[in-house]
C-alpha cells in the first residue's frame, strides 16, 4: 500500500511538488488543500485555507495522512507543523521558531550575526530615527524591508531617494519599525537546502527574475520566471556558501530543543569576486524555483520530503537529473499591482509532461480555478511554462517559450528574457 499525501497551499509550488509527488513510485494518493485547476487534474483538492491551521489538522486526521508538505510561509510561521507533530503526524516544514527566519527579516539578521554569516549591514529605523541621517549614511541605492511577512513584496531597493524616504514612512507607521540594509551588488541566485538534525543537502541552485519587465526593471513581483542550474553558482561558489553560510545555520539549528526540518532557502548575493553572502531566509520552497528545481531531482520526491520530516535525511539523500529547467510565468492584467481576474484560459494547457525532441515541457498552474468546466484566471501570477531539456539551457528555453505560445490570457504579460544573465 502506498503514501498518502497532503499539500498545504494552492500556487505554482504546489502544483510542482503534486506532480513530482504523483510521480514518486511509494505514493498512492496526493491530496492538495486548497490547491488550483492543475492540482485538481492530478490530486484531490479539498477546500481548507492554507491558513487555516485548525482545518488542516482536521484534514490530515481524517485522510490519515502519512505527510503533510507545507507550501507557503505563513501556515509554518502560525504553528501548522508543530500541531501536526504533535499528534504523530510527520510534516515537511519548520515550528514556528524555525520558521521565525522568514517570519521576522530582524530576527533573521540578528542570527546571521550573531554566527558570523556574511550578509548586508542593517539599520533600525523607528518614530524617533533621523531618517535624514540614516539614509545618507550608505546613499543609494537604498534597501528598506518590512518586518513582516508581505507575499515576496515587503521590500524595495531604489535610487530614488523620495521613493526610499517615503516607504520608509509608511512602514514605520503601519509597523512600528523597518529595516535599513546595506546594498550588496552582484548577482543574485536561490540556494534551496532540505535540512533536518541528521543533515543537510543542498538541490541544484537556481536564479529567478523578480523585476517584472524585460532587462530587470520595473516593480519587484513574487517572481516572474527562474532557471536551474544557476551558471553564476560555480563549484567554488556553491563550496563556499555550503562552509560559509548553511554549514554554521544548520549546526545552530540542530542545536535548537526543536530541530528545523524542512527547507531553508537561501537567498544568495555573489559579489565579482565570486563571496556569497545571504541576502535573506526563507524557510520554504521558492516559487517559482519549486518550478525548476523539483523536475531535476531524479530519486523518489516523496522519500526525501518524509526522511526530513522525520529527522533522517543523512540515509535518504537525493539524487538528480544532469538535465537544465527553465519556467516563464504568466502573469494577468495589471500584475504586480491589482490582477484582472475571472478571465478565460485558452490554448492546448495538458496536465502532463509533452515530449519533444530536445526534451519535455508542462504548464504549472498558479492563480487558476474552474467556474462552469472553464478554465479562469483567479491570481496575479496565473501560470508558468516549464521547460525541462538534457542538452542545454538553450533548449530549455526554447521549450519554455514554445510551451507558453500555445496559452491564450486577454491582457496578460511575460518576460521574453528569463535567463539572459546565462545565456
């Protein structure tokens, strides 16, 4: 008798960690709360909010689930691993002190810190900060990050002094704080670590675009497309982050009275010398590097996400495809900002993995739902086009885009240059 499984959330990530786990061999069912059209065509999607700590439980308990893989951010931080546990029931995520690494980016630093970690100096900023003063201190561009969790959009970086003063503000106010960062220059890549108190091993590292517009410019978004392997991620890069940076993070985690056992994403800057430093934690898969990265990783998905639920991860490590993945999002009227939603979705969308000559391409589905048998927008991020290939990035791409031509949104946008800084 195989596993069943549940996926807490509903976005492009969990569609991805559906699929690699309707395609892991030890599992018999995959069930997706709340999940979106593309998890309803594989799994069964069962209407409880990812936030809604509670209902997960119950859901878990009336299953009689063998995993709970915890998606978002937001569930973890509010406990929804450490309520499962404590009824016996393994979950692939951090407590909510691990979780705490995303949960607060004052936190987060305060430990990098406090270990020696290489990342950006940092300024508190209150109702009683010059903040004339605070900000000339550095000079642009500036770096101001909420304190809060805000969807992969509590930041801006600006040379726009204005601009900076002005969110600085608002924060402050809707807040009580904001954080002031150093700039880091370089390029920026997605280091994502499956880690428990046994070990930790490290998935092929990725690169995503945050900016929404072509060349990198624009407003920041949840993410508008990401590659993988990252060709800025050398062999000496990759070795230095792993003694650097999650070597001391994963000793000082598995020293906790609970240990973390789940993800830690670590967003990395890599400076022209080639020195990694964290520009922040997440405490989950990245969306969209879920997208690039899960399709790459060759051994059974469901046996790693268990061996690090239940603190074993050094006797089940992963194996992988020496393939490249690329995803380009799809994205409807008006994102970042208010989306346009309840639009129909046209074209050839197939729930499995088209072969091609050079490889093989799917649609992950985001923001989608089903209204009378149709297929609607129901997100900002509504999509993305994957593009899995053995022979280069190149064709990656190549599928990535041939996929996505065959997609019809009124007023949507996508990026026409994800991976321009390898290719």
């Amino acid at each position: 008798m195989g596993r069943t499984v549940l996926v807490v959330g509903g976005g492009g990530r969990e569609h991805a960690l559906a699929i690699g786990l309707v395609e892991s061999p030890s599992v018999d069912s995959v069930h997706v709360a709340p999940g979106n059209a593309g998890t309803a065509q594989i799994a069964t999607n069962h209407p409880v909010s990812a936030s809604d700590v509670d209902g997960q439980v119950g859901l878990a308990q009336t299953l009689g689930v063998d995993l709970v893989v915890v998606g978002p951010e937001a569930p973890l931080v509010a406990g929804l691993s450490d309520a499962l546990r404590a009824i016996g029931i393994p979950s692939f995520g951090p407590h909510a002190d691990g979780a705490m690494l995303e949960g607060s980016k004052d936190f987060a630093k305060q430990v990098m810190l406090d270990l020696g970690i290489p990342t950006a100096g940092v300024q508190h900023l209150t109702q009683e900060t010059d903040l004339d003063e605070a900000i000339d201190r550095w000079g642009s561009p500036w770096v101001v990050k909420r304190d809060v969790l805000a969807g992969g959009k509590g930041v801006v970086v600006t040379e726009n002094r204005d601009e900076a003063l002005e969110f600085i503000q608002s924060s402050i106010e809707s807040d009580g704080m904001v954080l002031l960062e150093e700039f880091l220059a370089g390029e920026e890549a997605s280091m994502l670590v499956m880690m428990d108190e046994s070990g930790f091993v490290a998935l092929p590292c990725s690169q995503d675009h945050k900016r929404v517009s072509e060349g990198d410019v624009g407003l920041n978004t949840g993410g508008m497309g990401a590659y993988a392997p990252a060709p800025v991620v050398t062999k000496e890069v990759r070795n230095r982050a792993i003694q650097e940076i999650v070597e001391p993070m994963h000793v000082h985690l598995s020293s906790q009275s609970t240990p973390y056992r789940g993800c830690l994403y670590v967003g990395l800057m890599i400076d022209e010398m080639g020195a990694p430093s964290v520009v922040e934690y997440n405490v989950r898969f990245g969306d969209p590097e879920t997208q690039v990265t899960v399709p790459l990783i060759s051994s059974d998905l469901c046996d790693l996400l268990l061996a690090v639920a239940e603190g074993r991860l050094a006797h089940s490590m992963p194996t992988f495809h020496d393939a490249h993945a690329m995803t380009v999002v799809l994205a409807a009227e008006g994102y970042p900002g208010p989306p346009v939603k309840g639009r129909l979705i046209g074209g050839d969308i197939s729930p499995d993995w088209q072969p091609m000559a050079e490889g093989k391409y799917l649609i992950h589905h985001a923001g989608t739902g089903l209204e009378n048998g149709k297929l609607i927008s129901t997100g900002g991020r509504v999509l993305a086009a994957t593009g899995i290939s053995e022979n280069s990035l190149e064709s990656a791409k190549n599928l990535a885009y041939k996929c996505l031509s065959k997609v019809q949104l009124e007023g949507s946008h996508f990026r026409r240059d994800i991976g321009h800084r390898a290719l």
